[in-house]
C-alpha cells in the first residue's frame, strides 16, 4: 500500500496544473513537495509576467476568458488580431530556427486554448489582458501583438496564489521545504516513490506514480558553467533561487533521456543594479525590453546587435545572453523624446542617466570608450533615415524603418537620437530557465535511455525537454506547463488506477 496515489515534486504552475488534474481525473491522495519554505514559495511562476500565449483564432474565443474586458478597453475584441494554430506554429518554428520537436510542439498548440480556458473554469484563475506588455496605445484604441494577449490577473503572483487556493480547496496536500533527492525504483525498474530531505532527516515517501514539476538548473551556477558554459555562471537569476536542477539530475541518475538544446537558455536584457538572485516583490520588473526602439552601445562604445530585427518579444529571450557575452556584461539602452513614452512601466524601477546632448550623456555613462561611444551614435544618426522618413516609425509592427550602411544595421525603428533630453538605461543579460532537460512523450511519460517509458515517472514544465531551442516566444512557458501539467497529471492518476 502506497503513502499517495501521486506524488507531485514542484509547486509551479506546471506541478499544480498536474496535481489538480490527478484530482480531477481522480487520484484521491495527491501529495505536492515544494522544496522552498511557505514565504518562497511557487517557483518561477511567482515571479513571472503571467503571459499566455495561446492559438486562439478569432479575438472573440477570448470572451470567455476576459467576461468585462469591454468595460475598460471599449472595441478590445475588435482591435485583437486573430491568432491561428498555423500562426503559432511559424512562430515556434521560426524562433527556434525550426529546431523544435514537432510532436510536443503540435501538442503545446492545439491544446494551448482549451487548457488555458480549463486553467481558467476548472483552475479558477482569473485573466486580465497583458496590455503593459504587448499592447500599445494608438489614440483611444490599443494595437495588440499576435498571441501573447491573456496573461493572469495580478501576473505570476496571482496565478501562483491561485493555484495555492485551487489545491487546498482540492485536497492536496502541500509539505514545504522538503525537498526531493532522489527517486525510488522497485526491482522492476518502476518509478514508486522519491526520497526527501524535511530539513532534518531524509524520508521516503511511495506512489506509484510520480509527477516531476521541479523546474530546471538556471540557479545553479555549476550546472550553468557546465552546459551553458562561460560567462552564464556569472548571469543574475531572473527567478527563483531554488530551481538547482535537482529534478534533472533525479531522473538522468535512473536513466531518463536527455533531450533538447541543454546548452540552450532563455535570458533576457535585465537592469544591471537588480540583485544576483531576484527579488521577490519587484517580481520580473527588473526586465528592459523596450530595446527595439533605443539605440544599445557596449562598454567599448559600439553597437553589437540588430536592436530591431523582430518585435520585442521575438527576440528577448535571445537579446539577455548577447548582452552577457559583451565586455563586462553590460550595455546602455539610449532613448530620446520621441520614444520614451513607448517605455514599458517595468523602466520606472531605475533612475535613467539623463542629458541634453549625446556627448554629455556618454560621458556619464560607464564605458571604457567614451569618445567612441559618441561616434557610434553619431553615425547611428547620419544612417538612420531622415527626420520626414520617420512618419513612417510605428511601433506595433515592423516598420521597415531601417539605418543604411551600418554593420549591424537597425532593420525597423531607426528613428535618430534628435530630441533631448537623452536617456540611458543599463542592462545585462539575466537567466530566466534552461531549455535542455528530459524526453517525454505525449502522455508526459519520462522516456529512458533504452527509448521506453520510464513506467511510474511523469515531466512537465521546464523540465521538458525539446520545445525550445536558441529562443523562445513571448508567453509560452506558462502554457507548455500548464498543457503538459494537465496531461501528467491525468496520466500520473491512471497509473495510480492501474
Ligand atoms: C521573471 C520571469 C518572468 C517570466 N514571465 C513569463 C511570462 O510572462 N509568461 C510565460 O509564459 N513565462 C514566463 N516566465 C517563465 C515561466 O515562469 C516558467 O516557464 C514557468 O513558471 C515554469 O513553470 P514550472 O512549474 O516548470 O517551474 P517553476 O514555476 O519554476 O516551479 C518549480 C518548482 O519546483 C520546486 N523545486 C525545485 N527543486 C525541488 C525539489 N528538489 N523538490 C521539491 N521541489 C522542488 C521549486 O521550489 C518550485 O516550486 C518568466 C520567468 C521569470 C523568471
């Protein structure tokens, strides 16, 4: 007689998912293990923007999940753009360099909109739109960005306190700071239970299913030397401090397959002053994504990247780790008037360096070069189009706005550094999750070594494998766990059943 029907290691928006879809497809005892004490607890989810990314289609599948959106934002369901599966998939495809394994991805599309409306009716997770973060204010009406339109109320903190309510009222159970060290096997190779450490004596703990939600190695600075290689050990935490790659390590030591781009992570620009280790209050506001329409100099004064090559939330989550492989891991985002209403708030969380004109802005800047940072903005200006091709600048698509004889060029928003006063944000790259970890199949079981299913043992979340490779679309973590929490946590209570 097992202690659980299933055992949940993790408590993110991924294990919850699983642990309320063992209950729902009825598993009676279902345990979560959070390895962080209560007041640290939710993983990344806690700290995350809470942006979905879902193929809904029309603006109006939305409804349901935005009931009294009208109210605040009149026409909203008319300015949405649609969103097909299709669309979703060219985006995966084209991010990841065509790289991501075909059956997960059609798995995490096709059930992206009906998982997040169970999320929302079965999970009692309220939506709001995500318009700080991809919605743009054109007049009285918001332009919206493809996909990334939902995110939940109150961001990564009120989905990760949702889900804490959603698992009490269910009857799960939660025993914080015990951590998983290892998974326990019966002589036939089946997965049936995990040791823990309770923080003052290790335990074991049996069900015949269990489910790992446990995050992957983005804290771990070893593990990042390791796979990322260097400079990643010195990247500052985007999350939380307690995702070690312990799940990881667990499941590789009884054989599971390693799979994806293990070498591969999402990071994305952050400010530099934010501590190595995130902070639990200011949440993800440490972010600096308005980098398409500022200029970016290194500490040798140069240019390095193309600030406009896609939207912002195409290339993000590849922008934090060029930054990181720059001189002393730092760049400047200069902005002037003509853009700096377009900030997002998240930049009210610094104090701008600010001047009237560039050569006295480079010189309060922190770089080696100070000369040269002045001549790579000046001839930034001579190749940016002129000031009447700006009526051309707009900043909910691509605009085509492009510097002409630059290496590397400003493919859109080229808009010239002009109207003082300037104003410069620092920024460093800062990891947020690791994309390399287990191969599963499409009933979220662990694959082996031998490419058989690791009977008893279940993965979702950052600890899939596969999906993600070089970047990421905006919004997609979230729905990735939710999808494959929902189905490991209804195959964890089938083979409780068994
Ligand atoms: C600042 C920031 C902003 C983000 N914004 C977005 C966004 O807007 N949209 C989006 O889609 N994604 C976003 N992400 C990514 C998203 O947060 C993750 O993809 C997602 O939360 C991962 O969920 P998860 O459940 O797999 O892992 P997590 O939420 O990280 O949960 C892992 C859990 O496992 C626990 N754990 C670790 N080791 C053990 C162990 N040995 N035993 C027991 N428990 C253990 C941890 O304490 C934690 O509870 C963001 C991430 C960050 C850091």
């Amino acid at each position: 007689m097992s202690d659980y029907d299933v055992i949940v290691v993790g408590a993110g928006n991924a294990a919850q998912a699983a642990a309320n879809s063992a209950r729902e497809q009825g598993a009676e005892q279902v345990l979560v293990l959070e390895k962080a004490p209560e007041a640290d607890r939710g993983g990344n989810t806690h700290f995350s923007g809470g942006m979905m990314r879902i193929a809904y289609g029309e603006a109006e599948a939305l409804r349901p999940l935005l009931p009294g959106v009208e109210d605040e934002l009149p026409g909203f369901f008319e300015d949405v753009p649609t969103y097909t599966e299709d669309e979703m998939m060219a985006d995966l495809m084209r991010v990841t360099a065509g790289k991501t394994d075909q059956t997960l991805a059609k798995t995490l599309i096709s059930k992206s909109y009906e998982t997040i409306c169970w999320l929302h009716e079965y999970g009692g997770i309220p939506m709001e739109p995500a318009i700080s973060l991809t919605g743009i204010r054109v007049g009285n009406r918001v332009k919206w960005q493809k996909g990334g339109i939902i995110r939940a109320e109150h961001e990564g903190v009120g989905l990760s306190n949702s889900w804490f309510a959603k698992s009490e009222a269910n009857g799960i159970t939660i025993r914080y700071g015990v951590g998983a060290t290892a998974l326990l096997q019966d002589e036939d190779g089946n997965v049936v239970g995990v040791e823990v450490n309770n923080g003052e004596t290790l335990e074991e703990i049996t069900a015949p299913a269990v489910v790992l939600g446990c995050g992957g190695f983005e804290a771990n600075a070893q593990m990042r030397a390791q796979y990322l290689g260097a400079p990643w050990d010195h990247a500052k935490v985007r999350g939380t401090a307690h995702n070690q790659g312990d799940g990881l390590r667990m499941a590789l030591e009884i054989g599971a397959l390693p799979w994806g781009q293990w070498s591969g992570r999402h990071s994305t620009p952050i400010s530099n002053e934010w501590p190595d280790f995130a902070d639990r209050e200011r949440t993800d506001r440490s972010n600096r994504l308005s980098f398409p329409y500022s200029v970016m100099i290194n500490r040798l004064g140069l240019r390095f990247l193309d600030e406009g090559e896609d939207m912002g939330m195409y290339t993000y989550a590849k922008y934090g780790g060029r930054i990181l492989n720059e001189p002393g891991a730092l760049a400047w985002q200069i902005f002037d008037q003509q853009t700096v209403h377009l900030l997002e708030p998240r930049y009210s969380t610094s104090d701008p360096i600010t001047a009237n004109t560039l050569a006295d802005l480079v010189e309060h800047l922190d770089v080696d070069d100070k000369p040269q940072a002045l001549r790579t903005l000046e001839a930034y200006n001579a190749a940016a189009p002129s000031r009447g091709a700006n009526d051309g600048f707009d900043p909910t698509q691509k605009d085509g706005l492009s510097t002409s004889g630059l290496s590397p060029e400003k493919t859109n928003w080229a808009t010239r550094l002009d109207q003082p006063p300037f104003l410069a944000y620092s920024a460093t790259g800062g990891v947020t999750f690791t994309f390399g970890a287990l191969k599963i199949d499409e009933d979220a079981r662990v694959i082996g070594t031998d490419w058989r299913p690791i009977r008893g043992l279940f993965a979702c979340g950052e600890m899939v494998g596969g999906l993600f490779h070089f970047n990421y679309p905006g919004g997609t973590g979230l729905v990735s766990g939710a999808v494959f929490g929902r189905i490991a946590g209804a195959s964890a209570a089938r083979k409780a059943a068994e």
